[in-house]
DNA sequence: CGATGGGTTGACCGGTGTCAAGTTTTGTGG
DNA sequence: CCACAAAACTTGACACCGGTCAACCCATCG
C-alpha cells in the first residue's frame, strides 16, 4: 500500500523495532492470518499481561486507550443488547492486533476464553512508531481490514446459513485456525454457550446440529472439545463464497 | 490518533490539498458520519463519474485498484453465496469512502441502487499523498474503523433481532441517515428485495412486519417508498444498545 | 456422596420461509 | 391519454426450522 522507503542502520531501540516490522510487512499483508509476523514484529512493544480464562481484558464502552496483540490463547469479542442477549461478534486468535479509534469507546469486550497472555501496547508507543515510519501503517490498516473481512464473512453466515451449514462453516475455520493433535480432528477450546452466541442460535441447537452429524457418521466426539472429521464428508460446502 | 504536525503554507496542488484535508480531519474522526467533512477534503482527487440505478460500479473477487467515494446517491454492498443466494452487508450514503487492501479482492460488490455520482480515486493518488502527510491516514483509518462499526452492529441485528425489530432498526437507521421532507417521514429508496436480503429475512416477511406495523398505528405508508412513523412510537428500543 | 455446571435429548410451539394468488405500481407503445 | 405488460409489492395457507421449556446425563469438585 505504502513505498517501502530505504532505512539506514537504526540506532535507538525504536528504530531497531521499526527495521524488524518493515522486515515483516510484506508477508503481513500478503496472506490472512499475519499471526506469527505481527507477533514477532512487535511482540515487545508494551507490556506483557495474563488473564484468566472470564476475565475481561477491556469493556465496550469504555474509551479505548491502548492496542491489544494476543500472544496466546483464545479471546472472545462480546456485545450485549440491554436486554441481556449476548452476541460473539469474534474469536480473536493469538497473533491478532486489536485496533479501535482514538477518542472513542470499545465497540465490544474482550474476554478471555482460555488462560491467555496479552501484550498490551499504549497507544502513543504505536502511533509514535508509526508516524516516525509511516509504512508501518500497513500493520495498522491490515488488522482492521481483517477484521472487517472476517465480521462480513460473519454477516454472511448469519444472514444466510441454516443451522448446520453455520455449524460446519464454524467447524472448518476452526479446523483451519486450531487444529487439533492429528489430521481432521479440532479442538474446540469455547463452551456451547459461546458457539451458539458467536452463530445466533441456541445452546440446544448446536447440540442437535452436532448430534446429527455425529449420528450420521460425518463427524465423531470423542470428549464435547475434540471432534475428529470424517475423511469423506466436506464441512464447508460453501468454502469459495467466504474470503478465507 | 497520528500527531498533527504544522505545516507551512503549501505550494503544490497536492500541499494544498493535504492543508484542507488536515483542516478537516479532527472534525471528520470525531462524529460518527464523517460525510461533509470526508466529501470536502477530497473532493476534487481522482475522477467523477456516474452510474445508473442497478450498475455494478465494483466486482466482488476483483483486485482492488482503486478507492472511491461515493458523493451522490445510494449504493449498496453486496456478496453472494455460490448457490445464489445474497446478503447485502451495507447500504452506502454519500461521503462514504471505499477502502480496501493492496493486492487483494474486493471483499463485495459495490451496485447503485439509485442513479449516483462516485469519484474514483486510483490507489497511488491517495496512498502519495498519506505518505507525504501520515496524518491524512486518519482519514482511511476513520473510514474502515466506521465500515467496521457498522458491519457490527448490521451482526448484533442478524444475530439477536427478530424480525419486527431488525424492521424497525433499519427504519431508525435510515431515519437518521435519509431524513424525508417532514419530520418523522422516511425516505426508502431500497426494495423490498434490497431490505430483505440486508435484514437477512424474505420480502414476504418485511411486507408482513411493515403491514402489521401499518394496521398497529406505527406507522403509515402513502407510498410504498415513503413511511411516517407516529409521533407516540418509538422505532428503536435498542438504540444505545447500538454504537450509532 | 451430593451439589454444581455443562452438555444432551425430547415434546411442543411459534416465527419465518415457501408457494401461490392477488393487487398495486411502473413502464411502454399506440 | 389509454391499454397493456411487467415488475414490485401484499396477502394468505401451510410447512418446517429452530426456539422454549423441561428432564436427564455426565464429569468435576467439594
């Protein structure tokens, strides 16, 4: 997006921290994921910080004052209506670089599903960065627009699937963000409860969904968060219509 | 977001340009709509050029060359599912600009719902003149962070809503943003088919809801492309539930 | 051992989709 | 301006998917 300007020999830390992400944007921004890129770029801005599995690591609706980069584990965006129904709006997965508008509040929590660990980057450190390197923007510019892309996959899925073809879609991106020990098996870290809010439906359907599948051979469950695929059956009929 | 360096007075047809954006921007990043202020600072970037009502304007899977800013008229986002099916994820209003990544596709198509106007801005044009000044990256920043704001809010509705209400969010959305001649009037330039393929529902079902609405007392319809909403009901209950 | 929380399963019902007919609006040609 | 056709919208009958409510299972932890 941006030219790639030549940079001599850095000198402050700063500067060495820029070298290594100019290093790594052209990869970043060339495939989906850029998780073990942005990770290594700047995994040591900020400062590291644990969280449980249910603790909140920022709330919607309070101003957003720092980035957040996901190291480890699994992290969950989560809106409420004010009656109380809870959307999964995203499973944010390690590698992941959260972004929100200066002067404006979170537009979702984020929880932690599993134990994780978060690098939590002031947003003055990044912005500084990134104004003294303007192609650093590329790192910025690129999170968002993956997670506009996987939010409008989302919306597809919503407005479009029935429940088991939303329940298999799920699956596939699993299967490809997670996979498990051994070919065609998932680990599925989140409880039903997550999945049915993140697929809006209920906790009873996904079980029905994934009691079929099982019934007719295309899927096994060996314990309720590992599923082994069948080598036959295709979870994803739909695959090329989603951008990933 | 990014430091507002002074700058002297400009000398080039880009340096001006950049000064009017500059000027511009601290006003186009607070509000929500960004219209004027996006409209005003760009203007006169690129090319304009019109599309009649049902033109495609861009391909969905298309490699991205350009940004465009729409300054007249309605367009709406749209994917398609590969057995036909079709999700609209957003409807676009005038002042909004278009971003999307470097070498990728275009995540949808861009079709004119009504005749419109759209100044396509080639991606270097643009891109120069954010290097040259990194401020002005609050201006594409702004522009996917609110794309990004809405395509969730369009989730918590698909996901949560039942029809009356995803029915009654849209007519509050489009209240806002398409005010008719008198208070309390809607503009509806979309079909039915438009409105049921954003809302994730059938025509048969949003006609059902708008005539139920309509024999309640809520609403009227003169026209089918023109509602008043009585004074006593309330379109949105959900409203702060929703980030705009 | 019982209590607790997550997951599964069943019976039932209601909201939406489907299909089809009817109505209104829009567009076109005389 | 009217006549007609085509498209858009509305309405009804009916079916079915998925939600609701309730019972049950199972693993974990005191």
């Amino acid at each position: 997006m941006l030219a790639h300007h030549g940079l001599k020999k850095a000198t402050t830390h700063h500067l060495t921290q820029i070298d290594r992400v100019r290093a790594s944007i052209p990869t970043v921004c060339k495939d989906g994921t850029c998780s073990a890129d942005v990770c290594t770029a700047i995994s040591d801005l900020g400062k590291s910080k644990r969280f449980q599995a249910g603790e909140t690591v920022f709330w919607q609706g309070v101003e957003a004052e720092s980035y957040f980069l996901i190291t480890s584990g699994l992290m969950r965006a989560v809106r409420f209506l004010d009656d109380g129904r809870r959307q999964i709006t995203r499973f944010i997965f390690p590698g992941t670089l959260i972004v929100h508008k200066d002067n404006v509040d979170h537009i979702y929590s984020g929880e932690a599903i599993t134990d994780i660990e978060v690098r939590i980057i002031p947003r003055d450190v990044l912005d500084n960065l990134v104004s003294a390197q303007p192609c650093l923007a590329d790192l910025v510019t690129c999170s968002i627009l993956e997670e506009l892309r996987e939010t409008q996959d989302h919306l597809l899925t919503l407005g479009k699937l029935k429940a088991e073809e939303r329940v298999s879609h799920f699956l596939s991106v699993l299967k490809r963000r997670l996979p498990g020990m051994e070919k065609n098996e998932i680990n599925i870290p989140m409880s039903r409860t997550d999945i049915a809010d993140y697929l809006g439906l209920t906790i009873e359907t996904v079980s029905r969904v994934l009691g079929r599948m099982k019934r007719q051979g295309k899927i096994s469950l060996p314990t309720c968060n590992r599923i082994t695929v069948a080598e036959s059956y295709v979870l994803d009929r739909h695959q090329e219509s989603f951008a990933a």
